[in-house]
C-alpha cells in the first residue's frame, strides 16, 4: 500500500473556503453568535493555512504561531459570550441591528 501525500494546493484552496465562508456570515448574519463563529471560521481557516505552510517548508514555526493563536482564540471566545450573555440580558436580543448601546 502506497501512503500519497496531499498536495499543498488542497490545504489552501479548503482554507480558502473556510475563509469565505467566514467572511459571508460576518457580512451577512445578524445574529451575534453567529457573527462570532464566522469570526472562528475565518481563524481556523487561517490556522490551516499556517500548518499547511509550515508542515510544506519543513518548519516548525508555523505551527508554534498557530498554539498561541488558539490561546488567545479560546480566550476571545470565552471573553466575547460573556459579552454576548450580558447584552442579551440586557436588550433580550441578540440581533446586531438592535444593539446600539454603545452609542450616544
């Protein structure tokens, strides 16, 4: 049995496609939970990218990047639902349209 590696190309075109898909719900979603999952999808797409180059060149720096940008994406994550949970609490919406508390 012969083991064919994937071709770099594969990994950026299905990064690609991660990122659009991403960068579709954040333009198109109103609700804010979905608008911060398009917001990890256009990370993780980005992520792949960096282990995709990493794991071609024979490097390893792309993936000690990608370690410590899912750190700080774990603590965005958790940051940005406090947030959430605490608007909903306080408009009893989550649509983006409808939340304007920040403005005067």
């Amino acid at each position: 049995m012969t083991i064919t590696a994937i071709p770099l190309q594969h990994y950026l075109i299905v990064s690609g496609i991660l990122f659009t898909i991403g960068l579709f719900g954040l333009l198109i979603r109103r609700n804010i939970l979905m608008v911060l999952m398009s917001m990890e999808l256009i990370l993780n797409a980005a992520n792949l990218s960096f282990v995709s180059f990493s794991s071609y060149l024979g490097d390893l720096t792309g993936q000690v990047v990608v370690f410590f940008t899912m750190i700080v994406a774990a603590a965005e994550v958790t940051v940005g639902l406090a947030i959430v949970v605490l608007l909903y609490r306080a408009k009893k919406t989550t649509d983006t349209t409808q939340l304007n508390s920040l403005k005067w």
